[in-house]
C-alpha cells in the first residue's frame, strides 16, 4: 500500500518512522511519502491561506496549491481522477463521515491512499468538490489540524494490512472487530497489589475461556457505549 500525506507541517508525520508503521516501511510492505503543501505555492510568501468568503474569523486554505499537489501526485487532473481508481483522496474534516473500524478495513482495502491535511478554518471547500473521494472525522471535536487525525486513520488502516501485525489474528480480536469492545486482558504475575488474574483465564478451559470473553465483551460494551447495537438483539446496547 502507497500513503501520501500532504500538509504545511511535513515534520509532524515523523511517528511513522517507528513501531508497526515504521517496520512496515522497512520490509517494503507499506510506501509513504510526506509532501510539504507549501511546494506548490507561487508567491514569494509561499502563501497557502486567505481570508473567507463572506466574513469571519480565521483563514481558509488556497484552492490553488491543493489542485496543483494532487494533479502533480496524481498525475491525473480532477476529472480523470474521478473517473480512475488509482489514488482515493481522503480530505480530513470535522464535517466528514466518522471514522470506525469497518471504514478503516474499508480503506486498507485500497492500494493507494492521499491524506489532505488542513489547517486554519479548513480547505476551500472547492477542492473537496473536486477531488475528494472521502471526507472523514475522527470524532465530534476540532483539533488544529488534520494531522494528527491522518496519523490515526493511517495507523488504524496499516495494521489491518497483510504481514504487518506480528500475529495476524490479531486485528480480529480487536475492539470494534465484531462489533464489541475487547474483553479485558491480563498477563503475568497471577496476582498484583491484592487483585488477581480471573481463576478462569488460569483454567486452560479455552471453551470456558471463550465464553467468559464474550460474556465481558458484551456487558463492557453495554455498560461502556450503549450507542453500539448489541449482536445478540440487533438493538443499541
């Protein structure tokens, strides 16, 4: 999978470099490049921002520079973008569609992904128009950028890859996979401070095991997010 993130900022995606991300790098399985969007300014300013349309605070980003990064990336323009399946732009907003779990295997099911990571109030709304295959939130709060929110879908996407996680049944365990949150975990010693692992999990009944799991899935799901549907009933939790 090819990554590509473009941003004002180019030393915040140094997090990439380390852990799962940066092994997967290393192995070849994953390509990033990190564009500095201020490459296709035209003024002597390197100017990427301007003020809104119709008044308000803050500043907008510049349709121009984008078009020029994602035509020069893409080697497409917008209308051949539109009509290819070679790159899918992903624009980071807090008015895009919430990110999950199903949308980042959605997206770890494509071979090329384009992060667009605004800042100030946001990207001329036109660019979007134009070239964004996806437009997508984190959450229903505003960071100051799109940064880190392009760190967390990356992260998110990647480990979902092939060869990427060390034991790739894994990522099927995780919260989210079936639709719960992950049961608690435990490890070494069998008692820490006066609380011990559950008798349960010392047992080697792997179907008491299980059962037991699930059962801590389910209730930590129903006393935890409530707003998830419950499997067991087809209704919110």
């Amino acid at each position: 999978m090819r990554l590509d993130f473009v941003t004002i900022f180019p030393d915040y995606f140094a997090p990439l470099e380390l852990s799962l991300v940066g092994k997967a790098r290393e192995r070849g399985d994953l390509q990033v490049g990190v564009h500095d969007l201020r490459t296709w300014t035209d003024d002597v300013h390197r100017t990427v921002d301007d003020s809104p349309y119709g008044g308000g605070p803050g500043m907008i980003m510049k349709p121009e520079p984008w078009g020029r990064a994602l035509h020069e990336l893409t080697g497409q323009s917008a209308d051949e973008h539109r009509a290819s399946s070679a790159a899918r732009i992903v624009v980071l907003t807090p008015a895009g569609r919430p990110f999950d779990q199903a949308y980042a295997a959605d997206l770890a099911a494509s071979p090329w992904l384009i992060f667009c990571c605004g800042r100030y109030e946001g990207i001329d709304a036109r660019v979007s128009d134009a070239w964004a295959d996806d437009e997508i939130s984190i959450g229903d709060y505003v960071l100051a950028g799109g940064e880190a929110a392009a760190l967390v879908i990356a992260e998110a996407v990647a480990r979902l890859l092939p060869g990427v996680l060390g034991n790739a049944e894994s990522a099927g365990d995780d919260s989210f996979a079936d639709g719960l949150l992950e049961a608690p975990a435990y490890t070494r010693p069998p008692e820490w401070e006066g609380r011990p692992v559950p008798e349960v999990l010392r047992s080697g009944d792997h179907g008491a095991i299980a059962s037991w799991r699930r059962e801590q899935s389910l209730l930590r799901t129903r006393q935890r997010r409530p707003d998830l549907p419950d499997p067991t009933t087809g209704s919110q939790t």
